[in-house]
C-alpha cells in the first residue's frame, strides 16, 4: 500500500507476513543496502554512499571483534557507569533538569569513543568531539532532507 510520506514523499507499507517474500528478493529487485542509502540520506550528508554500500565494518566485527567483544564491552559498561554519574549526578535527595538530547549526545559520542579509541582518548569532554558533531550535521540533514522531493 502507498500512504503519503514526510513532505512530497511516497512510502511504501508492506504487512509483517511479506517480510519472508522481501528477503527473498535478489539485491537488483529490492536492495537493502539501497534502501538503507535513501532512508538514511546518505549521499546528501557525506556527498557518496560508499560508507553505507561498504561492508567492511561487519566483515571487521565478524571476524575480529567477536572474540574480544566481551572484554571490550566491561570498558563500555565501566564508561557508562561514569558517564550516568558525571551528567545525571548522584544525588537522590536533590534533583536537577537536564537537557536530556545534549546529554545523551554526550554519552553515547563519549562511550563510542571508549569503544573505537580506548580509555585514554574519550575521557576528556573539554576537548571537540568530531564523532558528536558528525552525529548531529548527519542527523539534522537527514531530518531536512526526508521532506524535500526525491531528486530526478
């Protein structure tokens, strides 16, 4: 079924019970890897749609990540330990606001970077986080960009 989309877009719905006849579909009827490019708006934020064609990030965790994954993952827990307590506080008896999307911007960049780069590189908030800004230009375009016509 076509239903109107976000500005002069046209999206298709399909039921839960065509999603075996989906993946059944050879890449140059219905690709997933194209689908994930259009819905992510890939070429407009980066100007190519290499990094999201390119499987190499999955080829990478599946055959090296996997093994250390577990070890990795405690530094993770161990950062987002830290990172609860340094942006939410501690104290129970005396609440405060918080922007709640820039700090967890800041926590999920900060405990990627424990992830990617280790320990020594993600635990200084003072200086720029690339990662960060990247995440919010991508998003932002993405967000503008599902309203506009599809280009011909």
């Amino acid at each position: 079924m076509a239903v109107p989309g976000v500005g002069a877009r046209t999206e298709v719905v399909l039921p839960n019970t065509a999603a075996k006849w989906i993946n059944s579909q050879p890449d140059g009827v219905l690709s997933a890897k194209q689908a994930f490019v259009e819905i992510d708006q890939v070429w407009w934020a980066f100007g190519t749609v290499l990094p999201s064609l390119d499987p190499w990030q999955g080829m990478l965790i599946k055959s090296h990540l996997n093994g250390v994954l577990e070890d990795l993952m405690a530094g993770v827990n161990d950062e987002l330990n830290h990172l609860f307590d340094v942006y939410f506080g501690t104290d129970t008896e005396s609440w405060r606001e918080v922007d709640l999307m820039d700090v967890m911007k800041k926590i999920v960049c900060q405990a990627s970077s424990r992830f990617t780069v280790g320990l020594s590189l993600c635990v200084c908030c003072s200086r720029p986080n690339p990662a960060r800004r990247m995440l919010i230009v991508a998003r932002s375009e993405r967000g503008i960009l599902k309203g506009l016509p599809r280009p011909r």
